[in-house]
C-alpha cells in the first residue's frame, strides 16, 4: 500500500474545498511525526487567511477515518499520525498504478575486442536494476545492448589477427587490442593495411568479415560470462552492436536529405539541430557521414533510434549511459525529433551517471595506470569476499545507493563492511531473518504494535511502494535503494530491542514482512543474497 499517496488523496479532497482549486498536499515522511503536509503555508497569500487557520480548516474537513488522525504543528503544518490497525493490517507490495509503457532500455554498450571495464560497469548495474524495476512496474521492457562492434579500429585488429593468426588464442583481447594499437602506431605499412582492411570490411569481403566475426564471437562470449557472473539479465537476444544498422545508414541520410535537414560541411554531411553551439557560439555538427563516407557512432545513433520507434514500437527511449555523452544524446535527440522519428507522445531519455573514482578521487585505475578489468574486479570481489554473492551485492549497492549522477569512490573496505549502508548489511538483515523464521517455534499471526521499534518497522515498512514508485518515475534506483537501507536498520533496532521474537506470532509477522520486502527490493535492484553469512 502507498499509504503516503491515500494520505495525500485524502487530504487533497478537504484541501481542495478549503482553497477553492486543486491543491499538492504535500504529504512527506517527517521528523515530528509519522507524516506532515505543509501546503496550508504556501496557501496563505492567495486565501489571504492565515496559515493555522487555514491547517484546522484542512483537518476538520478532511475525512481520515480509519486511516490517521491530523494535529495542527507549528506555523501550520499538519502532523498526521497514522492508526495502529492500519500499520499492523498485511498487505500486498505492488508495483504503481498508471500507464504501462514500451520502453526499449539501452544499457552496458560495452566495446568488441575491449573486455568490458569498470565505466561500463555502471552502465550495466544501473540498467539492469531499471529494466527489472520498470518490468515489475508493468512496462513491457526491450533491453537492447548497443555493442561497439563496427568502426574503423576493426582495420588495424583484423589485419593484425591475419598476420598473426595462430599466435592468439584471443582470450586476452585487451593484451591483443593493444599490441595492434602499437604496431599501428609505429609501422606504416600496417597502417595502410589496416586502412585497406576497413574498406574490405565495409564490403563485405568474406574474409575478412570471417576474422571480424571470429572477434566480435569471443568477445561476446566474455561478455556473456561477465553478466552471469555478475547476475545480469542481458541474454545474446539482447545484443544489438553498431553493426547490426549498417544497411539502414543509407536511409538515414536519404530521410534526413529528404527533410532539408542535412548540410554539407568540409565534405562531410551534418545535421545542425537549433540550440547547440559550441565553444565559439557557432552551431555544432553532428556528423551523419563523415568526408570519406564513412559512417560513425552518431549515425548509428540515429539509425538505431528510427529502428526503437518504428520497428519496435517503443513509447519510450532509456539510454543508460555516462554523463560525458550528454551532448551527443541530446543533439541526437534533436535530429530524430526533426526527422519525425520521435513522435509526440514518445520520449528519449539519457538516463546519465557519474564515474566511479579511485580512494585518489581521479578516476578508477590500476596501479600502473590502465584501466580496470571487470573480470579482475570480480576476481577481487571473489577474494575479499565471504561468498561471491556477499561481492557481487557489495558492488552493485555501492553503485545503486547513490544518486547516479553523482562520481562515487569505489572502495573495498567501505562496501564489503558488514555494518554501515552497504550491500552486505542488508544481505546479513535478510539471511538472519531468514534464520529467525526457520527456527520460529510458532506460526506468524495478527500484529499487535506495542513497542516503538515494532510502530517504526511496520511504518517504515509501508515505504516501500512509494520508494519503488519514485525509483521507477525518476529512474533512480537510489530511491529504492535508501529505503531497504532504512528497514534494514529499523529492522536491526526492533531485533535487538523486542525479545523474544520467536515466541511471538506478531513479531514473527513483522519479521516475515520485513523478510519479504527484503527479498522483493533486493530482487529488483539485482542484489543476490547469499544462503548464510
Ligand atoms: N559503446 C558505447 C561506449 O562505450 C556505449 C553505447 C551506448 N549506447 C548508445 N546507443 N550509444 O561509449
């Protein structure tokens, strides 16, 4: 139940004839007592009526019964204490009412021949946990995984694999992706070779499109690995890469050309969206075929953009990738809705985040300065870790539990903490209630609050629908997140102050509802949780 949503409906109804129009409640959790509004402040200008009068006028009005009970607060701010019976009655963790959408999710994109590192890592987290929260919700999700699988850095692997074939088992892409870079760097002859490569490759000759696949193939495979490991629901179905809207780019420049949208600039065709400008304030390209005829990662964008609307009939576009592309989504954005390939009604959304940094604050590196595996990574989490669902869980909390925009500090000693707001405090609340329910001596019954710690449970515990419904509007998961932290410590004060539980049938009760919600959240963030810890 959203409770905060019926007390805001409720209170919305006496407000309304109070104010003679539509008002926001404004009901929020609060300090001073279970929930407060304080819309009769904002009210008191235009009523020309003072804000106390205004509240009791509310609250004599407003019909709570069988709900709460209202107290005027302060300057006029209503307290609203919510009943007994209400908290202790069961029911059912749903997912938000309103119109279910078709979203196509872009998320993890990680790069061919570049095992998957930790700036896909958030990525990956972030869009997994919104395309299990947005299914729970309803919406009908089509995760889409917008590999880098084409562009011209094929030449110089493909012509580095042909002079080198056999010496590779390419089970180490990175080691192999770097020494063509060197040889590309330091060898002419290669470099014109490689550049001859890209052309064969554009078209089409068998091959060299048998060497490109047999690279994309293990890639893939790793990146299969990655995601089960790390418990992801991305499957080889999901798998769109750049290369799969190589034979729409074409259209995409005959549509743009056909709607006057294209410019010739230094040979290369541009889109000019209104409002971008750069540095100089003159206006940005964004290039859709650049002066050689090749095609790049706008036009792809494009292309892939028209294909989510068109094709799959999405209401909803989610791209969920890292803030330094802002821009780049934004003009892309801005040329698809031009070209007519955002109708009204659809949206597109960059559904940003920030880096992960090092304990130096710069961004995550190894020692000697490359960057981080995410096989490593998990290797490691393997290590310190009791369990590998104990690793995974403490990774992706730290991910989850800030604002996505936000950089965090990945630091191992801080999320592997067993106390603290970290992914393995949480997993501990659940696998000790799990504990606590199996050796219940009696079965769970009617709750009857007695003590505070057991009212601040059961209240805490109604959070939860709208903390699920804010992380799915928002698409934040943090939202969520916060409020698993927050029954999980509720959870830990009403265990160590109200003994005996086992005993008891209501406090078993709670304890199983505290346990399901657990479960539910963790579920939907993509946490795993460990049988024992
Ligand atoms: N491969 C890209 C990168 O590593 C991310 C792809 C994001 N998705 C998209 N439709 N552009 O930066």
């Amino acid at each position: 139940m959203n409770l905060e949503a019926v007390l805001a409906a409720r209170l919305a109804v006496a407000f309304e004839a109070v104010a003679g129009e539509p008002v926001d409640p404004l009901v929020r959790a609060s300090q001073h007592a279970d929930f407060q509004s304080g819309a009769a402040l904002g009210l008191a200008r235009r009523l020309g009526r003072a804000p106390r009068e205004i509240a009791a006028d509310v609250a004599a009005r407003a019909d709570l019964t069988g709900l709460a009970t209202a107290e005027l607060s302060g300057p006029g701010f209503l307290n609203l204490t919510v009943d007994d019976a209400v908290l202790a009655a069961a029911y059912p963790l749903d997912p938000p009412p309103g119109a279910k959408e078709r979203i196509v999710l872009d998320y993890s994109g990680p790069n061919v021949a570049k095992e998957l590192h930790v700036g896909h890592l958030r990525s990956t987290i972030i869009g997994d946990a919104l395309a299990r929260l947005l299914s729970w919700g309803g919406h009908d999700v089509v995760r889409v995984n917008h590999l880098g699988d084409w562009g011209t850095q094929f030449g110089m692997l493909i012509e580095h694999m042909s002079d080198h074939d056999g010496d590779y088992s390419l089970s180490d892409l990175t080691a192999f992706y770097q020494q063509a870079r060197v040889t590309f760097d330091n060898d002419p002859d290669f470099r014109t070779r490689a550049r001859l490569r890209v052309v064969a490759l554009q078209n089409g000759d068998p091959a060299t499109r048998a060497m490109w696949h047999r690279l994309v193939e293990q890639s893939e495979r790793s990146f299969v690995a990655d995601y089960e490991r790390l418990g992801i629901t991305l499957t080889r179905a999901d798998f769109s890469g750049e290369s799969s809207y190589q034979d729409q780019l074409g259209s995409v420049v005959d549509e743009l050309t056909a709607k006057g949208l294209l410019v010739e600039s230094e040979g290369a065709l541009c889109a000019f969206p209104a409002g971008f400008t750069g540095r100089d304030g003159q206006p940005l390209p964004l290039i859709v075929r650049k002066s050689d005829g090749g095609f790049g990662y706008a036009a792809t964008d494009l292309a892939a953009l028209r294909h989510r609307t068109r094709e799959l009939a999405a209401t909803r576009l989610l791209y969920v990738v890292g803030t330094p592309q802002a821009n780049h989504f934004a003009m892309v954005f801005a040329v698809g809705r031009a070209a007519g390939w955002l109708p009204a009604g659809v949206t597109a959304e960059h559904v940003n985040f920030g880096s992960v940094l090092g304990p130096d604050g710069r961004m995550l590196k190894t020692r000697s300065g490359d960057t981080i595996k995410l096989a490593g990574l998990l290797d490691e989490a393997d290590e310190r870790a009791t369990a590998p669902a104990v690793g995974i869980g403490a990774i992706k909390y730290a991910d989850l539990a800030n604002d996505r925009r936000s950089d965090y500090v990945f630091d191992w000693d801080r999320m592997l903490a067993v106390t603290g707001d970290t992914g393995p405090y949480l997993q501990y609340a659940l696998v000790r209630i799990r504990s606590l329910l199996a050796k219940a001596g009696a079965a769970p019954g009617p709750v009857v609050l007695g003590h505070p710690a057991e009212r601040r449970l059961a209240l805490t515990l109604l959070g939860f629908e709208p903390a699920a419904a804010a992380a799915i509007e928002h698409r934040e998961p943090h939202r969520l997140a916060v409020h698993l932290h927050d029954v999980a410590v509720a959870f830990s004060t009403f265990y160590e102050t109200c003994r005996p539980i086992l005993g008891s049938p209501s406090r078993l009760a709670l304890t199983a509802r505290t346990g399901e919600t657990l479960r539910l959240g963790l579920d939907l963030l993509g946490i795993p949780v460990p049988d024992e810890m």
